[in-house]
C-alpha cells in the first residue's frame, strides 16, 4: 500500500527543551512571537532537522521511500498556537522530489543534500 500524498508532518505540543530553544531562536530571527518560515538554506531549517523532532521526520522520509515515495522537506514552519501563545508547534512540508535530483542521485549513487533541497525550492 503507498501512501503518496503525504504532503506534512506535524508535531503539536512539544516538550523537547533542545527542540523549543531552536525555535526560540528563529522565532526571534524572525521577530515573531507567533510564527517562522524556514527554507532550505536557512540555519534554523538546518538547526530544526537536526532536532529530536526533525530527526524523527527526516528518519521517517528516509525508511519510507517504498511507500511514501522520495519526498523532501520543502519548508519548516514552526510557531506557538493559542491566545497567550502556549502551545509550540513544528510542521514540516513535504513534496515529492523532482525527477531532475532523483536522476541525478541514480547517475553517481550520491545525494547531496543542499542540491537536492535547491532544486525542490525551484
């Protein structure tokens, strides 16, 4: 069975304090109490997939090709809900990756990360 149409991941009500400092830091980054858009290229997308909570996404990805097929993080958006901003959140948008860095993949057997990321953001 494939899931295909997978196009987010989301965490609500995180408690991992490594998690919450790196998005306090792109919070202010962003000068938002409410909401941050990370892209690739970004220290903080970085930062966040190197997190509990993005490792978990990115592992997910990885050992699901067969089902999910070979998806990439477009952006990560991260924010605290609810009136007096309580309630942390991480969502991770996913698409499927282009057939140019799947072919370029397939050619030497490398994936360079950031290129991959590059020229899903196209």
């Amino acid at each position: 069975m494939a899931i295909r149409h997978l196009e987010s991941l989301a965490w609500a009500w995180i408690g991992n304090e490594f998690t919450l400092s790196i998005m306090h830091s792109a919070l202010a980054k962003a000068q938002s109490r409410r909401i941050a858009i990370l892209k690739p290229g970004d220290e903080a997308f970085l930062a966040t997939l190197g997190t509990p909570n993005g490792a978990g996404c990115v592992h997910l990805l990885m050992q699901h090709k067969q089902m999910l097929g070979f998806k990439t993080i477009l952006r990560v958006v991260v924010g605290y809900d609810g009136p007096t901003f309580q309630h942390p959140f991480i969502i991770f948008e996913v698409v499927d990756m282009p057939p140019s860095a799947l072919t370029a993949v397939a050619a030497d057997g490398v994936c360079n990360f950031n290129e991959t990321l590059a020229v899903a953001d196209d």
